[in-house]
C-alpha cells in the first residue's frame, strides 16, 4: 500500500510517500481501506515532536514509534480478526487509528463507528479528533446545559465550528469569535452573535468559555465569565517548544483552588460511545462538518503546511 511515513522529526520535509505491507488484523483488529483523513494540530505536532512533551508521553524520544502520520479517517472495513463481530468487509465506517495517511490503515472495534449516512466520506473524516474534542470540553467539562451562555473563541476553526454546532444542540445561547472571513461561515452554524476579533472585543457574562486560539490571557478570560462561570482552555499554539499550550492549562490548574470559577484544561479521548453520540448528532441534522480543503495522499505535506497556519476554514481533508 501507499503511506505517508516519517523516521525522523522535523517540517513537513521529513514526510515521504512510500510502499509499505499492507497491515494484517490481530484477533480484534480491523483494518480499513482508507478513502478520507482528516489533517489535525495533532498530526503536526507528532510530525515535529513538539512540544518536547510529547516525545515522553510514549509517542518517541529519538523518532516517531509510529512511522505512519494521520489519526481521523472515513473508510470501507477490508479485513476484520476473529473475535471481531460487530463490523464485516464492506461495511463503511469512520473513527481513529495510528496512520490514516495511507490507503490501508489497522485499528479496533473501539475506535470505529458505521459511517453517518447523510455524510461522504471526506466529511466523515473530518469528524472525530476535532468533535470529540468540541463534545467533551462543553459536555463533560463544560456541563453546558440549555440557556447557558456560551462563548466559543477561534469558532471557524476545525474544534470551533463542531463546538458551536454542539452548543447549539445543547440549547445553549452561542456566541463565536473568529477573523472577518468566517463572520458568515460561524453565523451559518447557528452562532447567536459573531466576533470579529480583528474590529471588537466580546462582552462578558458567559456562563461558558471554550478558548481553541490560547491567545487571550487568564485574566481577561476571567474577565467575561460570570462569577462562577467555566473556562476550558483546550488549545492555543503558545509556550514554546517544550510544554507548548500545557503552559496556559499548569496556569489555570494553580490558580484554579484559588477562585470561583472553574478553570479547566483538557485532554480530548477517543472512545466509542462518543463517536455514536456525534454519529446521532450528525444523523439528527444537528452536526455537519465544515471542509475547507481537500488535499490528495501525495499532498499531505502541503495540507499539513496549509493546517498548520492556524486559519482554515474548519477541516482540512486528504482524499486516499
Ligand atoms: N485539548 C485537546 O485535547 C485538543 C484536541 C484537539 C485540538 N486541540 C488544540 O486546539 C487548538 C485548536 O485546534 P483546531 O483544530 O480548531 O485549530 P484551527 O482549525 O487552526 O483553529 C484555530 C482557530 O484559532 C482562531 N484564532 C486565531 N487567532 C485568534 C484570535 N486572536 N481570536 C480568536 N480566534 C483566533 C483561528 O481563527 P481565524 O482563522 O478566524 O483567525 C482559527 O479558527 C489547537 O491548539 C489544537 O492543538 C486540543
């Protein structure tokens, strides 16, 4: 098959595109034909190795123990193990595995969903790392509820335009905050109020901030939360090459015992029951991806090159 690889850290230079052995289920693998992947932070920043961090949460101190790049992924099921029932050749699935950069990729009955039927497989793609992310920062951090007030900044982005869509279908009051050219594009998923961040600044009285750009500080975040209200800080591509975003989350866990408020980090999971909630939300017509661009599996550099700039229009996608 056909993969992106890398042996080394570093740019988009060290990614290659290459022959490798198609991969053979274990007893409860699956391995799926690859038709969409999805491009997120996190593939960037395991190309790179940054922060330095993530080399010793078990991803690689010297080089990547995974060659391949790629986490979402949209496919047919080609080849299941022995102990797998609940999914068949044929049968067209989304979900997370290790390298979804390539036209065959290995996972488990975990990590999988059938496919939404309302949605391509390029869309599909687009779903899991980002939603998962959108669902459990307002869900099960945010324990956002209906008629809270919501604030999600950095809301055209690939967590930003599944986390207004989730808010909404919380029946929370949603406000965004992006650049000029996605005022439109988060209106249209159902935002109450839009931001532009480059003409004004957003009021105050949340309930509920979800901050994806990190470039606010603490206390102006504070600032627009009611007195008990919830920030979940889940991304920001600041603090350096050694703990990067982490910085602004170890600042907020200190002074968190220290306020009313909840100041919270997060670490999205993948996980099964998740990927059918989003599936429901998808098939309700209350959740639908946003794609920006799609790339081909020998445009993956450039994708990663394009995602990396911080400002696509919610997902970047590679068609296998
Ligand atoms: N905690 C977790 O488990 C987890 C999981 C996934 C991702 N993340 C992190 O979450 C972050 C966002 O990921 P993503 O996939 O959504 O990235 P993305 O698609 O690049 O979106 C980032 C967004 O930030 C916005 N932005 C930039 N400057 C801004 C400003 N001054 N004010 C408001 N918004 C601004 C951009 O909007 P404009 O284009 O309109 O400028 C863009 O839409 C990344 O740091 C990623 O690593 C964390």
């Amino acid at each position: 098959m056909k993969a992106i690889v890398q042996h080394e850290y570093g740019t988009t230079e060290v990614l290659e595109l290459i022959e490798l052995p198609d991969p053979e289920p274990g007893p409860d693998g699956v391995v799926v034909r690859i038709r969409a992947a999805a491009v997120d932070p996190g593939v960037w920043h395991l190309m790179e190795g940054t922060p330095y961090l993530v080399r010793l949460m078990g991803f690689g101190v010297r080089r990547p123990k995974a060659p391949v790049r790629g986490l979402d992924f949209a496919g047919v099921v080609h080849a299941v193990g022995g102990d797998v029932t609940r999914f068949q050749p044929g049968d067209e699935v989304f979900g997370t595995c290790q390298g979804s950069f390539a036209e065959y990729a290995l996972t488990t009955v975990d990590k999988l969903a059938r496919k939404p039927g309302r949605l391509g497989f390029e869309e599909a793609a687009a779903v899991p790392i980002s939603a998962f992310t959108a669902l459990q920062a307002l869900r099960d951090k945010g324990k956002v509820a209906p008629r809270h007030k919501v604030l999600i900044i950095g809301a055209g982005g690939g967590v930003g335009t599944f986390a207004v869509q989730i808010a909404k279908a919380f029946g929370a009051t949603v406000d965004g905050v992006c650049g000029t050219g996605k005022v439109d594009l988060v209106r249209s998923l159902g935002a109450d109020r839009v931001f532009d961040y480059t003409r004004e600044d957003f009021g105050g009285g949340y309930d509920l901030i979800l901050d994806t750009a990190g470039n606010r500080s603490l206390t102006s975040l504070r600032k627009a939360l009611t007195p008990r209200g919830t920030l979940v800080i889940v991304g920001g591509e600041g603090d350096g090459r050694w703990i990067g975003p982490v910085g602004r989350n170890l600042r907020a866990l200190f002074l968190g015992p220290f306020v009313k408020q909840k100041l919270l980090g997060l670490f999205s999971t993948e996980n099964q029951d998740d990927l059918q909630a989003l599936r429901a939300l998808i098939e309700a017509e209350k959740l639908t991806p946003v794609i920006d661009r799609s790339y081909s599996l020998a445009e993956v550099p450039e994708a990663i090159r394009y995602a990396s700039e911080g400002h696509a229009r919610g997902k970047v996608v590679i068609t296998v």
